[in-house]
C-alpha cells in the first residue's frame, strides 16, 4: 500500500503520522530523539509505526538540524569573500541596542572570525553599474589563501551584488577551481536584496549549516536507501513549503524553522475547517513553546528573523513563518536562583536525560516532573504507557531542589514550577497578538504538541480566550502540518524608489526574471511549469519609515496607471493593521517578491473511530489552583470518545501521546471529525 509520510525531529522526541491515500488507517509513532544519529531516531520511528520504507510514496521531513547547528556553535569552519572596504560590515553590524540598561548586553558574534574575511578589489553601483572592474588576479590570490585556511565552508557577499551578481558569480567559479572541495554560498543565489550586514549574515549562515546540512540528507538518503525507499523525498521549509532535498542542500538557510511551522499550517487548516478561519497556534513540547497567529485560514509570516532572539541573535533575511518562541516546554528545567527566585527553563533536560521521572538519570526538576506531582499525568499511561513513570524521583527532585530551599511543600513547588511556565508561555501568546494589536478574545487557540492540551486552558484563561481546539494526533500535528505544505520558493529584488516615480515597465522585468529563476529551481525539481502558481507582492511603506507591508499585485497590469491601485491597497492594509493611515503622505517601494507554489493533492485522513457514550475509566485527585487541595477529577480515554460526546470539568483526557486538562466548568466537544472544541468557562 503506498503511504504518505511525515517526519518530525524535535528537541526530546521525533514523530512520525502517516495516511494511505486509499482512505486507509492512520499511522503515528512517537520516538526519544537521537541526537547522535538524528536519522537512525527516524528509522526507529518507521519501525515502531510499523512502516516499510519501500510502501512509502512520500516521505515529508521537518527536524531542528540546521537551527542548532547554529544554537551549538557546530557549525563549517567558514571564510568570507567580501568587497575591498567591507570587511568589518559583519563584525559591525547595527548599531541598535535593544536593551538600552541591561549591564549583560552582548552583541552578536560573527560566525566568521575576521581573519578569515577576505577582500577584493571590485565594486558595483546600486543600479547595477560596474564602478570597480574585478581583479582577476587578486581573487586567484585569495581564493589560493581561502584553500590553504584550512575552511569547509566560503560565503561571498560583494557590495550590491543583489543589482548585479556578475563579480560574485565570477568569484564562485574560481573557488569552485581552486577549492572544488569546500561548500560555496554566494549572497545573490541566497537573497538579492539590499541591506549589507543582513545580506551577508544570511549568506553566512548558510554557509556556515551548508555542510552538516549536505551531510545530514545524504545520510538521510542513503539510510533510507538501505530500507528500499524509492519514493520522494520532501524537506519542509522555514516559510511553510517544501521542497526537494537537492534545493535543500543549496540553500540549507531555508529549513532553519523547519519543524515548529508544520504545526502553524496544519492550525491554519484546521481552523478554517471548523469554522475558525482566525486563531492562534499554540505549540509545546519537550523544549520550547511557540505561537503563531492565524488570520483569514493563513499563518501569519515575516520577512526574516533573529536567530537567538532580537537583542543578540544572527538575523536571517528569508520569508518564514511568524513565530514567537519561548523556553518553556516539558522538560524545562525548575530553579532557584541565587536571590531566591523560581526560575522555570529556557535550559531543558531534552530525551537525554530527560525529566527526572523519566528514570534515565536526571536529577533536575522539569516542568513534566510538576505535572506528574500535581497528579496532572498518569505515570502509567505516558507515551501509552511505553514509558513507566517514576513520581517518587521527581518528588525527591522537586523537594530536593525547589520545595527546601524555598521552605514550602512539594504540591506548593510544584504548582508555583507551572504557573511560571504558564506565565512564559503567556507572555509568548500576548507577544503574538496584543502587542500587535489583535484581542485573543476574537480568536481560537489550537493547542498542539506534547504538552501544549496539558497547558492551554490555563493560558486561555488567563488571556481571555473563549476557545480552544484540541486536533487529532496533538503530539505529531507538525507532522500533520508537513503533509499538508505545497512545494514553494520565494524570491526577493530590491528596488527603491518613491511610488510617485516607480518604473512599472521595470518592474515587470523584474517580475519576468524572478518567473524564469523560479521556472530553474522548479525544473531542477522536475516539477512541470503549468502547475505553477505565481504570487506577485511589492514591498511599500510610507516614506521614511524603516518597516513595509507587502502588497499583492498583478504584473500583467502594470502601467502607469498601476500606482493608484497600489496605494489604494497599502492604505487599506495599513488602516487594517494598525488602525490607521495617512492618504497624503508620500509612498515608496523598496521591494518586489515572488512566490511560486506548487499545490500538492491532499486526501484528508480517515474519521477516528469512537463510541457515542463513554464514561471516565477512573477518577483521580488532582492538584489543580493555587489552594493545594486536590479535586476528584473524571479520566477519559479520548479514543474511546465518538462525535456529539460532551466533558464538563474537571476531567482529564488522555491519549497516547498527549493529555488534556480541564477546569471546572470547562466544557469539551468532541467534533465531527474528532477534534475536541473546549469552552472556557
């Protein structure tokens, strides 16, 4: 039988979802992530799913490899080939300080030491005019010094090579003669858009995870080879795409977000199939928590982000989908600091060790650990009871290291180590909506991920949200999300100018060469023209200000007139999202985009079998408010829950990989297609 199949690393535990598209049943696994041979953790999910390699038609893959290649410091020993006067733009950088008193501030650390920033005598003009002709001989010089540095990886970034990438391509065929073994990135096949210290980090950073990219995915291949796989193989990307894993290794960039935005789409679907095209994704697992927000059935997205976080991270500059991230997950690690304050995360205990309950030798008390305490889980059904439970280590951990040296019960520690988390993981949500502008009271939250059902309704009572869906699979929706993701690339130009002043025909030539980049990529891929859908945007904002709002627009009706129609439409997206706009100011464009999609046909999955009644198997205390007075609490199995069938809490649903928690006088739903709608009392 040919299968679709899903495959997401994460921090603590690899999933695994899969469908047979002739409506058959559905196939979930759930493994402890092996960082030491990330695709042997896959193949071990393949077999506890009880998958042969060789039924599967597609295999869709989502893991954190390139983002901690970055997080870690593993990355390519990597040399830079920059333009003669620029060598310090990447030390340099910006010069903001987001945290103006914060005494700890440390500015971003180049992953390039300056002795491997090289320079050539070249320079081109904005518009694309050669102002400095490029020095043959000099570039054979350094390239001569990049192979004897000793390097694994070589990023070229020339001074406004985004107009004119002729200097850098001509760089990127000495390299590739004189240092044919390194891994080569330059800057125009990477983002061709202006703004040089952003343009060089995103082409280092590719640079940087090219090679354990590479590496990674033939190994991929090769193991996946070794079971008779002879289907296709997708990689999901950062901005909700996926794409062929050739492209995967040529711009490894792209995958940072790889995992987290399988869950952001499969939300997005989710909601508008119940009727909530607005919501906000909530995703927790082992390590971190994540938000995104959700309008109209469309995840919401950026161009670009920090890696590490704004104040000190490395910016990234390619479209990705808008997440806000915190260290809080289930195996965030409880604390207390040297003033005496409970701190929860951002350092995790990961699949190894793991939560001291896990019984793998981990000492530190987790936020799971808390959980287990407070009766909240079942220490004989986690993970379906593949994994025993030991209550009485993560009491001694929590006593040990929170309860006695903050002079209060266990149950007082052990409910204060989740009400911080839930407070960050709050904090993440309110960063995603009201400190955007957008009430969490006009939107559903979709709770996914190991943990994320365990903690939701907390959270959406403390911001008001009057919704919550819980999907089928919680521990694997990322998964779910991945099968769901089209094929697609995007491409930026820059391109200034006020809107007063805009060449239309220019544009439209601008628009024709993204079109025919788009068209190689996509050939490479073998996929045919004709079932390409082209998205066409321009980036404008009102003159002076350092943000733009992409505008859709249609090539095919440029002309002078156009400008009218472009204005109309960023004021009515500005009033939209900020509330305001101001029709006598000046505009100006900075920035032409493309999208090219590729639809992939998706059959939904089989409706989850249920009963029409079904009473709780058991009922037992948990430990629920602030009062540490346990409260007698009804636990359901939810596979056992049929459409139509309403919980009222306190209760608890379990399920393999995931529990649900209900408040008094919560009441959950049990959808149609299974899902579970709970109402916030």
């Amino acid at each position: 039988m040919p299968l679709i199949v899903a495959v997401d690393i994460g921090g603590t535990f690899t999933d695994l979802l899969g469908y047979d598209p002739a409506a058959g049943p559905v196939l979930s696994a759930k493994t402890p992530t092996t960082p030491e041979d990330l695709a042997a953790g896959i193949c071990h999910c393949l077999s506890k799913a009880g998958v042969a390699a060789g039924d599967i038609q597609v295999f869709v893959h989502g893991s954190t490899v390139a983002i901690n290649t970055i997080v870690e410091k593993k990355g390519a020993r990597t040399a830079l080939v920059v333009t003669r006067g620029t060598r310090d733009v990447y030390k340099i950088g910006r010069g903001n300080r987001p945290e103006a008193y914060d005494i700890w501030f440390k500015r971003p650390e180049p992953l390039v030491p300056r002795h491997l920033t090289f320079e050539i005598e070249e320079r081109m003009g904005p518009g694309g005019e050669v102002y400095i002709p490029f020095q043959e001989s000099q570039a054979m010089d350094v390239a001569r010094q990049v192979a004897t540095s000793d390097v694994q990886s070589v990023a070229v970034c020339f001074l406004h090579s985004w107009s004119n990438p002729a200097h850098e391509q001509r760089m990127g065929t000495l390299l590739a003669n004189l240092v044919p073994h390194t891994y080569r990135t330059a800057s125009h096949a990477i983002l061709r858009q202006y703004g040089e210290y952003e343009r060089i980090s995103t082409t280092v950073l590719n640079a940087y995870i090219g090679p354990t990219m590479r590496k990674y995915l033939e190994a991929l291949e090769q193991a996946l080879g070794a079971r008779a796989f002879r289907g296709e193989l997708l990689i999901m990307q950062s901005n909700g795409g996926v794409m062929a894993p050739a492209s995967a290794k040529s711009i490894p960039v792209a995958t940072l977000e790889s995992g987290p935005v399988g869950g952001f789409i499969a939300a997005a679907e989710t909601g508008v199939r119940l009727g909530y095209p607005d919501v906000i994704a909530f995703d927790m697992g082992g390590t971190t928590a994540k938000a995104n927000l959700v309008r109209g059935g469309q995840p919401g997205m950026a161009h670009g982000y920090y890696v590490g976080g704004y104040v000190s991270g490395q910016p990234m500059m390619l479209p990705v989908v808008d997440t806000v991230e915190v260290g809080s997950g289930g195996g965030s690690i409880a604390r207390v600091d040297r003033v005496g304050s409970l701190q929860v995360g951002p350092v995790s205990a990961g699949a190894e060790p793991g939560p001291a309950c896990y019984g793998k030798g981990g000492r530190e008390p987790t936020v799971t650990d808390a959980n287990l305490v407070l009766g909240r889980l079942d220490p004989a059904c986690f993970l379906g009871g593949e994994i025993a439970l030991d209550i009485a280590a993560a009491r001694d951990a929590i006593r040990g290291r929170i309860s006695q040296p903050l002079g209060i019960s266990d149950i007082e520690a052990a409910l204060a180590i989740v009400q911080v988390a839930v407070m960050t993981m709050s904090l993440a949500v309110r960063r995603i909506s009201l400190e955007r502008g957008y009430d969490p009271r006009d939107f559903a939250m979709v709770a996914f991920g190991g943990a994320g059902p365990l903690h939701a309704v907390e959270i959406a009572r403390g911001l008001h949200i009057p919704r919550i869906v819980i999907p089928n699979f919680p521990g694997a929706f990322s998964a779910r999300g991945m099968l769901l993701a089209d094929r697609r690339h995007d491409f930026v130009r820059s391109y200034y100018a006020s809107l007063a002043r805009t060449d239309f025909a220019e544009l439209r030539l601008i628009a024709l060469e993204m079109k025919a980049l788009a068209s190689l990529r996509l050939a490479q891929e073998h996929i045919l023209e004709s079932g390409v859908e082209l998205r066409y945007f321009l980036d404008v904002r009102y003159a002076g200000q350092d943000f733009s709002l992409s505008v859709p627009v249609d090539p095919k009706q440029f002309d002078s007139g156009y400008r009218t129609v472009v204005q109309e439409a960023f004021h009515q997206l500005h009033q939209r999202q900020f509330g305001y706009h101001d029709a006598g100011r000046e505009l100006e464009l900075v920035a032409a985009r493309m999208t090219a999609i590729v639809k992939r046909s998706f059959m939904e999955m089989p409706p989850l079998p249920g009963r029409n009644t079904a009473p709780p198997f058991t009922n037992r205390q948990v430990y629920l408010d602030s009062t540490a007075r346990a409260a007698g609490c009804a636990v359901y199995r939810r596979e056992e829950l049929g459409p139509g069938i309403e919980i009222k809490g306190p209760a608890i649903i379990q399920e393999y990989a995931s529990t649900t928690l209900l408040f008094e006088q919560d009441r959950a739903t049990v959808a149609a297609g299974g899902e579970l709608i709970i109402e916030i009392a």
